[in-house]
C-alpha cells in the first residue's frame, strides 16, 4: 500500500499521505504511507482487512491525527485537529455507514444543520430547488420529498453524495 511521491509533475496531487504513520498503543495501523489523490480522477485503494485502509481515509479526512508523517494539501503541509477543519478546506469524507435521517426527506437531509433562511423561517422551496439541481447534477430521479427510508441503499448513498457536493467539496 504505497505510492512514490511526485508533487509538482504533471496530473496534479491535490491531496496527499507523506511517510505517514499511525499506531494505537502497540498496533500500527500504518507505517510508511505514501498516497497522492489527484484533480480530476477517482482513485482507489485496496488492501486485505486490517490493512489500514479505514485509517488512511480518517487521516486523509482530519477524523483521525497521524502519530507521524505529513499531509500535503495544494503543495503544503496541513495538520487537521477534526473533520470539520478538513471540511473547511473542501475535503469531505463519506463513511460506510450511512448518517441519514431515515424519516426525514431528502431535502431536510441535505440542508440538515445549515438550514437555509429567510427573515420569517426556513426556505424550503429554495432547499428544494437547489436539491433537484444536485440529483439533475447526479443525473438521480430521486424527488426531494421522499423519506430516505423509501429510497434504496444505493440511492440513500447518492443522498450522502449529494450532502458532501452541496458543501462544495473539492476531494470526496
Ligand atoms: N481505534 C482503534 N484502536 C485500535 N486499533 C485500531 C483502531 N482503528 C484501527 N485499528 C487497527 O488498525 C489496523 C488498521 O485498521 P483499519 O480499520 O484502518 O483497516 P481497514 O483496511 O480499513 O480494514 P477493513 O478492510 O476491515 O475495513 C487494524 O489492525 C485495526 O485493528
Ligand atoms: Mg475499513
């Protein structure tokens, strides 16, 4: 599970693992770990179980601290203290586990904790117009008034996606 390093050539690293290393008491969960995500490409990462791949992505996304090693960010080392650091520079991680409310609708889902308002109370028509525009975008026909318990897995998962998109995410 390792990549050489070569910011600054062509293909653009926009995100990267330098030498990074992560333990929990006496487990090393990763050593040594180099990785590059690049603009523009989905990258994959494959390992045995156990093999740190969870942990790699909870670095890569400021969930978890590296015991070693640097992330590189844009060219420049960054040190996330939480996710919602990571997310203030448009990285946004979706994790296996949904984190839908199932009962609510798709709509209340992606605008869930930011709301969108006017002086006399929330905007749902605004809310609705820009969730029909990310499912346009998604190319999903998935109504933004359904309950995400009514959807299938697969398309509870584009909600996640679309949630991640709406805060203008650069790495996913
Ligand atoms: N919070 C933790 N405390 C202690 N050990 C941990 C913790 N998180 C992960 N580990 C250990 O670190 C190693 C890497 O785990 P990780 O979950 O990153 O692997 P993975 O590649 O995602 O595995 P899987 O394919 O099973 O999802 C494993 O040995 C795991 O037991
Ligand atoms: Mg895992």
């Amino acid at each position: 599970m390792s990549e050489v390093a070569d910011i600054g050539q062509k293909g653009e690293v926009v995100l990267a693992a330098r030498n990074v290393a992560k333990s929990y008491g006496n487990i090393h969960a990763l050593k040594g770990v180099n990785f590059d995500i690049r603009r523009g490409e989905v990258t994959t990462l494959f390992g045995e179980n156990g093999a740190g791949k969870s942990t790699l992505m909870k670095i890569l996304s400021g969930v978890v601290q590296p015991t070693s090693g640097e992330i590189i960010l844009d060219g420049e080392p960054v040190a996330f203290a939480s996710s919602s650091q990571a997310r203030d520079r448009g990285i946004s991680i979706i994790h296996q586990e949904l984190s839908l409310a199932p009962n609510m609708n798709v709509r209340d889902n992606i605008f869930m904790g930011r709301e969108i308002m006017t002086a006399t109370g929330v905007d749902f028509a605004e809310e609705e117009r820009q969730t029909r525009l990310l499912m346009e975008e998604l190319e999903e026909d998935i109504d933004p008034l359904t309950p995400v318990e009514e959807l299938r897995l697969g398309q509870q998962q584009i909600v996640e996606i679309a949630r991640a998109l709406s805060v203008n995410s650069r790495i996913l």
